[in-house]
C-alpha cells in the first residue's frame, strides 16, 4: 500500500469514527423519533414485551438515550418493578438533568420502592422523592403532573421529609390557573387529611364541574364515597362518569376498581373493563396487561374461572415480568 493510499484509508477511518460518534451524541430527536412514536403506543397499548425489546435494540447502540431509558422507565412501572423503573429513570435524568418530566418519573419510581421497602429503607428512599418531585417543580413550574405528584407528597409526608398541609396549600395555589380539576383534587387530599370530609366532597363535586378530565374526576367522587361507605351514591358517580367517558379512557378502570374494592355491582365492573379493553383510547396509566388481570380477578369472583384464566395468559403474553400475571397464570 502507497503511503497517499495508506493516509487516505487512515483519514476515511478517522472521518467515520469522527461521525459515528457525532450520530451516539445528537440528542434524541434526531434518529429514533420513529421509534419513539412506535413505542409510545406499545406503552399505551400495554404491550410490554415488544416495548423492552424495542427500547434494549436502542440503548444497546447508545445506552446514555435519555428518552428511551425514560421509556424503559415507565414499562418497568407499569410492571410493577420498582427498582428496574429507578435505574432506567436514574439513567434518563443522569442523560438530561434538565428534564422536568425525567425527574417527575424517578419521583414516581422512588415513591413506589419506598412503598414496598423495609421501614429502615424507606425513610431515605422518601428523602430522594421529595427532592425528585421538587427538583421537577423546580425545572418547569407548569408541570402539573409533577406539582399533583408533589403536592400528594406534602399532604401525606412528616415534616420531617418535606410534607405539611401549608405547603400543599401552596401548591394548590399554583395548581389553580394551570388546572383547576387538579387544585380541586388537591385541596380534597387536605381536606381529608384534616378530617374535614364536608370540605373534600365539595372540593371534589367540583372537580366534576371544572376537570378537564371529567370522568376521572366522576371517578375519583366514586372512590370518596366508597371509603365512606355510602355506595348508592357512588354507584351513582360511577354512572355519572360512564356517561360522559364518551372515548371509553382509563376512567373506566378506576371506576370498575371502585366497584370491585367494594364488591357492587361487579357485572358493571366488567361491562367497564371490556370497553377500555376494546377502546382506541387506552393509555399508560391503564395499562391493558394489568387490565386483563383485574378481568380476569373479576371473573374468578363470579366464579367463571376457566374465562379468568384466559385473561391472565393474554396478560403473560404482553408483559411476561408483570408478576400477577404470571402468578395468576401458573
């Protein structure tokens, strides 16, 4: 080999290798928003399974995506796999600390783990949700997502730990030009906190009026009236919500878990959970695999138990590290 020929394949390597790893470090946008897109529907369609798959093929190329491990993050939440949920999302918020939404998902995960952990663990896993939920506030204080999760947070957590009614008070107030369902909401988790169930059954009546999600709002009156075992009344809110669910959304699941939790009117349940199971409209926070589990729980306490059973394998199918599935379906 002639050394211009030699200089020239050194230059060609080096100009690839210069490209290559240009390519591993634009941001997100650049080459996998098709992907992306493809994967957002796995996730709202609860297919777990093909969304990993998917989402591994993409950080094996570039394990610092922040979007797919955000992704990555929210299948494994889905899951029920607290701990896998908090790497993946560790990850995405270590790729992009300036993400509210990032931060809002690692919150969630570290809420989640703190919730199934030792009393010995929990206190410090508590500390890093409070600083996850705040940091997202922090970043894009119109978030509301990150200000409901972290004005939940204030209202059931010790002082100790960030949490006083004052200060979800204020929150609240940021809340009310951004989402007056959700201030409404909020200020019902007060009210409740204080003992001042009145306050909450008005806050939450008016959520109903205000809420850009009024069926979730429907919903969530249900589950009030449940806790305070006036279930005439909640079978009315539940039916409230029905009717103005015209997309048939994740409301419905909510509404068909209040009814079961209570054990009222279980064919309805069911009538609830085939249609979002049937619906163009299901999201992430219904995920179809857990769906099928809770059909096919519904249909053992009917005593239809062969029905359930092929409930639980459609939700193996779609998400074989969902654990109730697999359980269910051993």
């Amino acid at each position: 080999m002639s050394y211009i020929s030699r200089k020239t394949w050194i230059v060609c390597l080096f100009v690839a290798a210069f490209f290559s790893q240009a390519l591993r470090a634009l941001p997100n946008t650049a080459r996998n928003n098709g992907d992306y897109a493809d994967i957002r529907s796995m996730l709202n369609s609860g297919q777990a399974n093909d969304a990993i798959t998917a989402l591994k093929k993409i950080l094996a190329a570039n394990p610092q995506d922040a979007q797919a491990n955000n992704l990555l993050c929210r299948v494994h939440f889905q899951e029920q796999l607290w701990q896998d949920a908090a790497h993946a999302c560790e990850a995405a918020v270590q790729a992009q600390f300036d993400n509210s939404e990032f931060h809002d998902w690692l919150g969630r995960a570290y809420g989640e783990q703190a919730e199934h952990a030792s009393m010995f663990n929990a206190y410090g896993i508590a500390k890093k949700v409070h600083s996850e939920f705040e940091t997202a506030v922090q970043l894009d204080a119109k978030n509301t997502a990150a200000l409901a999760d972290l004005g939940e947070f204030t209202v059931e957590a010790p002082s100790v730990l960030g949490g006083g009614l004052d200060k979800a008070q204020g929150l609240a107030e940021k809340m009310k030009p951004l989402d007056a369902g959700k201030y409404h909401e909020l200020l019902a988790q007060i009210a409740i906190k204080s003992k001042d169930n009145a306050a909450a059954e008005r806050e939450l009546k008016l959520a109903t009026v205000e809420s850009n999600d009024p069926a979730q709002a429907w919903m969530n009156l249900a589950s009030f009236y449940g806790k305070e075992n006036n279930f005439p009344v909640m079978e009315q809110a539940v039916q409230h919500g029905i009717a103005v669910d015209t997309k048939h959304s994740s409301a419905l699941v909510d509404g068909a878990s209040t009814l079961m939790k209570y054990k009222h009117n279980l064919p309805l349940a069911e009538t609830m959970l085939r249609q979002y199971l049937t619906s163009s409209n299901q999201t992430e926070d219904a995920p179809v695999f857990r769906v099928y589990v809770q059909l096919g729980e519904l249909l053992n306490m009917q005593g239809q138990e062969q029905a359930a059973q092929q409930q639980y394998a459609i939700a193996k199918a779609l998400a074989s590290g969902y654990a109730a599935a697999n359980w269910h379906s051993d």
